[in-house]
C-alpha cells in the first residue's frame, strides 16, 4: 500500500572546497570536487526510486549558500516531509546543523537528528566531554585553537596520538601521516591542517585495536560491522583514513574492508552495544546514527566518534549493517522515515 506523505528529499550541492587537499595527500584522484559529496549526488536518483516504491510523491533537491532560494525551493514542493541528507552546505560541515534549525524554523518535519545533536557530533571534544560527563570511555584529548601551536611541556597525553579537524566529518584532514609518536612530528602536521584547513584540531590518544561501527536504528542495534585491514603495509596505521572512504585506487581503499556481522564473543557484543546505546543516549540522537568504537587489546572499548545522520548511500556501513538485520535498502529508507512522523506524531500529542 503506497503511503500518501509527500517526502522531500534535500541534499547538498557538491563543491570545489577540498581541492588542495585532494591535490596534496589524496593520490590517484581525477576531480578536485570533494569526493565525500559528488558521490552522494549520484546516488539521489537510486534514493527517489526506493522511495517511490512506499510513497505517492517524492522529490528531491539540491541546497546551496543561498538560503533565500533554499527556501522558495522547499517550500515549493510543500513536503510533509523532508529525508535529510545534508552534511555540509558549500562545504562547510557546521552548516549541517544550521540547516535543521532552518527546517525547524519553516515548520516542516524532517528525518534524523536535531540542530543541537548534530552540532554538538560535529565538535569532537563537545563530544568526548558530554561522554566523559556519562562515564563513557573516550580516548583522553588536547583541544588545540587554531594558528596556537601547544608547547612539548603542554602535551599532557601519551604518545602516539592522533591528529584530527575538530569540526568535520567524512575523514576529511585524515591520512597516514595522522598518527604520531614524537612532538617536532606533531608540531609540523599542526602546521600543515592550520595551513590547509584554517581551523581547530584534536589531538588524542592513538587506541591500537579494533575499528568497530555499531550502528542504531530506532531502538535497534544493528549487527556490528568491523573494519579489517589486512594486506596494509606494515608502516601505514590501522585507520580510517579520507582515501580509505573516497579513493578506489589508493592503498588504503583496497585495504580497509568492512565485514559484517563483525566475529566477537557474546561478552564483547554485549559490552559494544551498551556503550554504543549510552553514547546514542547520551548525545541525545534520534532516528539513527553509528558509533564509531576501538577495541584495545585488553577489550577495552573506546568511543571515538558519534555520528548522526550517518551515510545512507546504497554501499556505506550503515546500509550494510541494515542488511545484515534483513532490510532491503527500499525498507530501510522508509523505516527512517516513518520513526520520524511517528515522532512527530507523539511530539504533538504530548504538546497537546
């Protein structure tokens, strides 16, 4: 039976944002457009046809900086609601959240996380703070401002670290020379991203282990996926690096590949999905998100990231571990939106 909501699929236009980037660290790619979005935008065709297999109407478009336009757009097609996936407006990754504050403000329904939670996901130490403030394990981090470069005496976490942007997602800054076991080495890779990117950087402790995605849907843990990196060189770190995500050609792409169900023992299972429904929790997320997680050799879990509104595009993790529960990718797009107007539905009977 086809449902009668108008769904409005909204996403965001492709950019040359990370061009120098691409040109500097990622081998072996043609386009300076940012691979994590252009990709994206390919697969809106894919996304409406699932669609349409549930709903009467479906549409889709782009949203650029002009949100004057963005909004004579939406408003156009009078959704009753909107898939949301948008993860940067002209490529910066703080207007995600923006943009749900806009949808809010227009009144129109939409799919996934709040403003509040994907702002809060997108600064990684905000992050690791509302998880320590819940007694959740999270690698110990040093904030660095940008252009501020900390003195050896002020690193007051333990060698090798990890180098990150503070504000983005995707991989994005990430690459084989992230880890790091020495300060002149630090000093000159913080040089490097304020350079490039012009903005704060993370640093935190390297957890040598296991890369784990835990992946929730509603109130559903979906089978855990883990990334397997056999046949790296031995002098590349086990990380998910930007090429790892976005370059077909490179090392790392050929080299860190996703299996799921993930091979654990029932008291790991269980001790990752706690963790990855109290971090959920904790961030306040909604719908769905995946929670990035490293298994230390003891079996420690540590949560490296939460990520709202994660990929959704036909081969991402995410869909992956939907599989593996048995949802066709039709299915699992129409179940994000139905827990959306189903708590929409409760939201105005409570205020009511």
């Amino acid at each position: 039976m086809i449902n009668e909501t108008r769904v409005l699929v909204c996403y965001n236009e492709p950019v040359r944002y990370y061009q120098n980037y691409l040109g500097k660290e990622v081998n072996d790619v043609e386009s300076n457009v940012d691979l994590s979005e252009s990709e994206f935008s390919k697969l809106i065709t894919t996304i409406e046809q699932a669609l349409k297999m549930h709903f009467i109407e479906v549409n889709s478009i782009a949203l650029g900086s002009n949100v004057k336009i963005n909004v004579q757009n939406i408003l156009s097609y009078s959704p009753d609601i909107i898939l949301n996936c948008v993860e940067s407006i002209d490529g910066k990754s703080n207007f995600e959240s923006y943009n749900a504050g806009l949808f809010d403000i227009l009144e129109i329904p939409y799919t996934g996380n709040n403003l509040a939670c994907l702002g809060n996901c997108l600064n990684k130490s905000r992050t690791k703070l509302i998880l320590k403030s819940y007694g959740i394990n999270t690698p110990n981090f040093l904030t660095v401002t940008y252009c501020n470069i900390p003195k050896e005496n002020d690193i007051n976490i333990k060698y090798p670290v990890i180098v990150k942007l503070l504000n983005e997602d995707a991989s994005i800054g990430i690459s084989e020379n992230s880890v790091i076991s020495d300060y002149r080495t630090l000093k000159q890779r913080l040089i490097y991203l304020f350079d490039l990117f012009k903005q704060d950087i993370i640093i935190e402790e390297y957890i040598e282990g296991r890369e784990l995605n835990v992946a929730i849907l509603g109130n559903q843990v979906l089978p855990i996926s883990e990334i397997i990196f056999d046949g790296l060189p031995e002098n590349l770190p086990r990380i998910v690096t930007y090429e790892a995500k976005w370059s077909e050609n490179s090392t790392y792409f050929k080299h860190t590949k996703p299996i799921c169900p993930a091979k654990l023992d029932d008291k790991i299972k269980s001790k990752l999905e706690k963790i990855a429904i109290e971090s959920f929790n904790a961030m306040e997320c909604r719908d769905y998100a995946r929670i990035d997680i490293r298994l230390d050799k003891k079996g420690i879990p540590y949560v490296i990231e939460v990520n709202p509104n994660p990929d959704i595009s036909p081969d991402s993790g995410f869909v992956r571990s939907a599989a593996t529960a048995g949802y066709s990718y039709d299915k699992l797009l129409y179940t994000i939106i139905m827990l959306a107007l189903k708590r929409i539905k409760h939201d105005t009977q409570v205020t009511v």
